[in-house]
C-alpha cells in the first residue's frame, strides 16, 4: 500500500508513520528526517538544505524532489508511507508523474487535522533521542527514566519563532495539497487530536477499509 500522511508541523505525522510501520510493514520515507541526517553529516545536501531548515523554510523543490524519489527506489515500490512529502504544488505534480511512470499509484493521502494551539504545545514539548530519532512529548510520551537524559535533545526548529514560521509556510505553501488530493479523489481527513492510540486507531480503520 502506497500512503501519504499529510498535515501541519506536530500534527503526529512522524508518530503514527513509525507505529504503522512497526505494525503494518510500510516503510516510512521521511524528507525531514533525511534532510536532518544529512546535515548532521554535512554532506553537500545537508549543507544546503541548512539555512532552510534552520528559518523554517522549505528546502528548494528540486533537492526534496531527488531525495524522496531516491528513497523510494531504494526501499521498493509497493509498502511506503510519505511523511512530509509532497509539500508544494510543484512536489505533487513530480510525484503524480512519478506514480505513473513507475506504475505504482498513490492510495490515499490522509490529512491530520489539528487545530494550533494544539501543535504549539506538542512542538515546544517535543524531545528527540540525538541518535535513534525516537520521539517523545514531555507529558503524553516521555522518555522512559533508563535513557540516557543527555541524549535527549530539542529539535532546532522547534523554537517558538520558527515554529510561526513552519505554520505560516505550511498554510501557504502546503495545506492547498488537501485540494489536489481532493480533485484526485484520494484525500482522507483524520482528526489527529486525542491520545496517540486513538489517532492511530482511526488510521488503522482507514487502510482497513483500503485494503
Ligand atoms: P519535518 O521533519 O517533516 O517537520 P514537520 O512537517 O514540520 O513535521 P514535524 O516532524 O515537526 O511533526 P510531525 O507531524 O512529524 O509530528 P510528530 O509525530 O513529531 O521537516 C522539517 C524541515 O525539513 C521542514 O521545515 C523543511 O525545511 C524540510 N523539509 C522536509 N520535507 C520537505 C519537503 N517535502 N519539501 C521541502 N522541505 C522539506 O509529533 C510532534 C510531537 O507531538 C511529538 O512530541 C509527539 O510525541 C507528540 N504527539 C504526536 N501525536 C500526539 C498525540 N496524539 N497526542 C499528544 N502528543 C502527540
Ligand atoms: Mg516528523
């Protein structure tokens, strides 16, 4: 099954993407998390991807665009759940060409829909183990007491200031997606407030009915 799970910063996409993939076998592709292992290794894209990143910006089309449609190749065709791509008008429409090309279409987009003030408080809460990616929320998920308290850091981006910029970016540039996947008949809304499992729960009933 082919996913993308589309939403706001903090809207739960990388939360629910790691679950279905542990318990559905569709591997998540994360732009954001590729981006950000490539600017820890200051690799060329990392670091041209980091002024972007840094202001909460979107990093430019044509580098995103490599990035994802490399990571899909190499994870295989058939089981994948896009987290955090595509982000602009230009992002689907390579993407629609590349369904077609390869023959391997896209089955739904499913939207998280979460109102602000609720991802202001899961971004500033938000913690993340430096080296296994793990994401905790300091009171609805924290780290459990046997990790290590150093290893657990803040994400750059997650500062008030560039989390209004992340919003503002995601409203302009992004949220309009929900009516390209709308026109294409694959756009699912899923109320993403609530407990974890709840969110996950009314997910896991989407791609039941998928299936
Ligand atoms: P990216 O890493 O994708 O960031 P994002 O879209 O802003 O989303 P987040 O990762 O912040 O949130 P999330 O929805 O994954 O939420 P999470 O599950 O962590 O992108 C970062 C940057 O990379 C971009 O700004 C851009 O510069 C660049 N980039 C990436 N892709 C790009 C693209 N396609 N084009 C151009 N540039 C691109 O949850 C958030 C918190 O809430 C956590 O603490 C979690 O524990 C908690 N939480 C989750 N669900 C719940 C719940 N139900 N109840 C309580 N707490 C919850
Ligand atoms: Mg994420």
């Amino acid at each position: 099954m082919r996913i993308i799970l589309f939403g706001p910063p903090g809207a739960g996409k990388g939360t629910q993407a790691r679950r279905l993939e542990r318990n559905r076998g569709l591997e998540q592709i994360a732009t954001g998390d590729i981006i950000r292992t490539a600017m820890k290794n200051e690799t060329p894209v990392g670091l041209e991807a980091k002024s972007y990143v840094e202001k909460g910006e979107l990093v430019p089309d044509e580098v995103v665009r490599k990035l994802a449609e490399n990571a899909i190749a190499e994870r295989g065709l058939d089981d994948f759940i896009l987290d955090g791509y595509p982000r602009t008008t230009q992002q689907a429409e390579w993407l629609t060409e590349f369904e077609e090309k390869n023959e391997a279409p896209i089955h739904a987009c499913i939207s998280l829909q979460v109102p602000d003030d609720v991802i202001v408080d899961r971004l500033s809460k938000r913690r993340v183990h430096r080296q296994t990616g793990t994401t905790y929320h300091l009171d609805h998920n924290p780290p459990p007491e046997d990790v290590d308290a150093d290893m657990i850091i803040q994400r750059d981006d997650d500062r008030p200031a560039t989390v209004r910029n992340r919003l503002n970016v995601y409203r302009e540039e992004t949220q309009p997606l929900e009516d390209y996947y709308e026109g294409r008949g694959l756009l699912v809304r899923v109320d993403g407030t609530g407990d974890i499992k709840d969110v996950y729960q009314r997910i896991n009933g989407v791609l039941d009915d998928l299936a």
